[in-house]
C-alpha cells in the first residue's frame, strides 16, 4: 500500500459498539501494512455511548496532527460529533469511493467515519486505503478548507 501518511504518526481509531467488529478488523489490516495505530475504544460490541469516545479521539487527531477512522453504526453519530471541532474534517462516504477521494483531494478530510453495519470489510479497506493514499489538491481548495474554521 502506498503511504502518504508520516508512519512514524498513529491513525486514531474509535468505535462504538456497532462499529466495533469493523474496526477491530480495519485496525488488524493496517498493522499488518506497518502503521501504527491507536485505538481509544471502545473495547467491546456491548453498548457503549459514542460521543465521549469520539470527543477523546478527536483530541488525538489534533494533537498529534494525523488522521483518524471513527466507526460507529451508520458513521453518522461520530460524523457529527467529530465535526463541531475546529480543525477537524471527518468525511462520511458512504461506501463511494470517489466520495472518498473528494473528501481528501478537496476538503483535506482528517477523520473517516465508517458505518460499521452497511459496509463489510472489504469495501472498507478499499475506502481507507484510497483516503490514506489521497493528498490534497492545495490551491483553490486550501482557501476553502482555511475558510471552514474561521469564525
């Protein structure tokens, strides 16, 4: 797999209890691949409430100035709660792989969200690989991506 994350930088794993077997799975795969991963829970499918895990996860990305896949149910719940963060840009997709692309090349997406019950685990890969393949395209696009977090 071709790397435009820094390795030497985790990806930053979330789930809830409806992502959590996706998750565990997407973590495995890209372990295998070399990265480093890590993962603020939760650490079982028992029900869990999302957003705490979220909002812990969130604070990793910023902080170390990488990436993340959130998964949750839908993807809509960690979508949601990641983006009220400034400096955050969580893309859900679907399971579209141009989206993905898009989300990349023109927002500079940080964070994928992943609906752990309407994608298996190959579609999956396919979209985290193409989301950590994808750089920006700058120009145009990072005036626009600056603007987002302005108030």
């Amino acid at each position: 797999m071709k790397n435009l994350i820094d390795i030497k930088k985790p990806i930053i794993f979330t789930s809830d209890h409806g992502g959590y077997e996706l998750k565990e799975k997407l973590k495995g795969w890209l372990v295998e691949h070399g990265f480093k991963v890590d993962d603020v829970g939760t650490n079982s499918a028992e029900p869990v409430d999302y957003p705490g895990f979220t909002k812990k996860a969130v604070k990793l990305v910023l902080h170390h100035k990488t990436v993340g896949i959130f998964v949750c149910g839908a993807g809509v719940g960690v979508s949601i709660v990641a983006n009220r963060f400034k400096g955050i840009r969580a893309a859900l997709p679907g399971n579209n792989e141009i989206v993905t692309q898009l989300s990349r090349q023109h927002n500079d997406a940080n964070v994928l969200c992943l609906g752990g019950r309407f994608i298996d685990f190959e579609d999956a890969k396919k979209l985290v690989q193409i989301f950590l393949e994808t750089p920006a395209l700058g120009d145009a696009h990072a005036r626009r991506v600056r603007a987002i977090d302005e108030n």
